[in-house]
C-alpha cells in the first residue's frame, strides 16, 4: 500500500528486516516527495541563515547512501562524482555544488543511488543477514551490522526530511508530514 503521496506503508507486522527496509524506503520516498516537481530555482532555494537547500539534501543523500551501503558495508571504492573529489578540501562538496546541477540530474544520482543501495543490502542480508558486519571500522575496533545501517539510515532520512519540510513550504507553501 503506499499513501497519497506515493510512499510505501511500512509493514506493520513484518519480520524485522521486512520492517526496516520499509521504515528505510517510506524515509526515501517523503524526500523524493519533497523534491517532486520542483525546478532548479526550487531546489537551490534555501531559508532562514541556512545555506541548505533541497538540491543539497538529494546529493548529500546520495553521497550518504554510497558511503554506507558500497563502502561502509563492502569496501568498495568511491564511484562518480564521489571519486574525484578532494574532500579534505572541500568537506562539504555535495552541498556546495548541488546548485551547480540540473533538478533531472540531481534527482538521477539520489536515486541511482538508492537503486544500488539496495542491491548491496540485498547482497548483504543473503550473506548474513541483519547481523553481517561491515568492513568499516569504527575507532573503537567495533564493526557496525547491517541492522545499525539501517537504522542509521532511517534516522538520517528523518532528520534530513524534517529540514525538507521546511525548505518546501519556504518554496511553495507546500506543508505535510
């Protein structure tokens, strides 16, 4: 079932794999709505002090979806745009250039993103399940399971879809959850 929005209903008796990934994929689809149908001026509009825009939220999730689920959880090497850039430099790179995109391309990468994300969780869950550990390690010498992935992912959605609800009622009036 998805609402009148087009976000999936996560489920509500599900096992806790089935429940996260729905939890993960209602998150996604509240920040694609946010971001429909708005032009680049939309999504390089921003409010208040804050330089963040709604262009910036896409591209930083897309960054953060790579990081977790390619390299965090494999090992994998940073693809493009990600490879190229000097994040030493300039550590907030996918903010600043989001304005710098078109709203089609924006949009293209997050979701590529969310698309390959997918797979390496599928990939994941068939080699372990929620208690595979990733390759990444954290400074304690701990390795955080698929299972803190995702709920980490789901918070990190939720509090980038609480700054997407402000930026769009500051585009359009548009409001909602």
């Amino acid at each position: 079932m998805t609402d009148e929005h087009g976000r999936p209903e996560p489920p509500a008796a599900g096992d806790e794999a089935a429940t996260l990934l729905g939890f993960l994929d209602f998150q996604r689809a509240t920040l694609a709505w946010k971001c429909a149908g708005l032009d680049a001026a939309g999504l390089r509009a921003t409010t208040a002090a804050s330089t963040m825009t709604l262009g910036g939220v896409l591209k930083h999730m897309a960054l953060v979806e790579d990081g977790w689920f390619s390299r965090a959880l494999f090992g994998r090497p940073h693809v493009e745009p990600w490879a190229g850039v000097d994040w030493k430099g300039d550590p907030d790179w996918e903010w600043r250039t989001a304005a710098e995109d078109e709203p089609e391309a924006l949009r293209a990468l997050w979701q590529a993103s969310v698309e390959y994300s997918r797979v390496c969780t599928a990939e994941a869950l068939a080699d372990g399940g929620l208690d595979r550990l990733a390759v990444r390690e954290f400074a304690d010498g701990s390795h955080p399971s698929l299972r803190w992935i995702l709920c980490h992912m789901i918070e990190e959605y939720a509090r980038h879809n609480g700054h997407a609800d402000l930026l769009r009622e500051s585009v359009d009036g548009q409001t909602g959850e």
